[in-house]
C-alpha cells in the first residue's frame, strides 16, 4: 500500500534516474569525436557517483533508526558507498563505468536486503529495485560506449 510520502519518492527517484537515462543514451549515440563527448562522460560518472554516495547516506538513515550490531555494522557499510563512488572517478574509462554499475547493483542488494530484515518498508525495496535497474543499464550503456 502506498502512501503519498512513497508516491512522491518514487516520482522524485525516478526524475533522478533521467539524468542517466538521457547521458548514457546520448554518449552512446554520439561519434567518438563528437566535441560534447568527453563532458557527457565526465558528467555522467560524476552524476553516477553522487547518486551513489547519497545512496550511502540514505543508509546511515535507516541504520540509526535500528538497535544493536546491526546498527553499528550498517552504519559502518553506510561509508562505503561515497568511497567507492569517488574512487571510482579516478579509474581509467570504460572500467569508470564498470565499478559504479557493480556498485550501484550491490547497493540495490544491499537495500533489498535491508527490507526483508524489517529495516525499511516494503515501498523502499520497490523503488530502489526499479531505480537499481535504471542506473545499472545506464551504466553498463555507458560502459558499452566507451570501450
């Protein structure tokens, strides 16, 4: 069941999986010495990264409303996600693109897992499932046309 607070959050998650969508299908249509080419790169690993340090961030709020060890370790995991993301910028193209999708995918593991220990509601995992896929395929798009 749907409340209005998980209506708009899978309006405003799917307005930001667009970026995405529209960079990895315009790098990968445009010639390779297309003058915008290496600003759609560049703009779509940084968009990707921030993406996915937010999705930490979203994590660590869920971990604080938890008790105990699992609080502590997800909190603790919660910092691995901006890691990654900014480490990831600093890696040679196409492989760039190949670490935030793995990441993103392991994200959205991770997120599926959080609602079926009872860490977040049931919507959270819908829309993280279909956000997941979105920034996978986009990114492994994006892999695809850099390589």
């Amino acid at each position: 069941r749907f409340t209005d607070s998980s209506r708009t959050a899978f309006r405003l998650g799917l307005l930001g999986a667009v970026p995405l969508v529209v960079l990895s299908l315009w790098l990968a249509a445009i010639a390779g010495d297309h003058p915008w080419r290496q600003a759609t790169i560049t703009l779509l690993a940084q968009y990707s990264a921030v993406v996915l340090s937010f999705l930490g961030g979203s994590r660590w709020g869920l971990a604080v409303r938890q008790k105990g060890q699992a609080r502590t370790a997800d909190m603790a995991m919660a910092v691995l996600p901006p890691l990654v993301a900014w480490a990831s910028l600093s890696v040679p193209l196409p492989y760039t693109f190949a670490v935030l999708a793995a990441a993103h995918a392991a994200q959205g593991a991770w997120d599926a897992f959080a609602v079926h220990a009872g860490a977040a509601p049931h919507w959270y995992g819908r829309l993280r499932g279909i956000l997941t896929a979105i920034a996978v395929a986009a990114l492994v798009l994006a892999f695809l046309a850099t390589g």
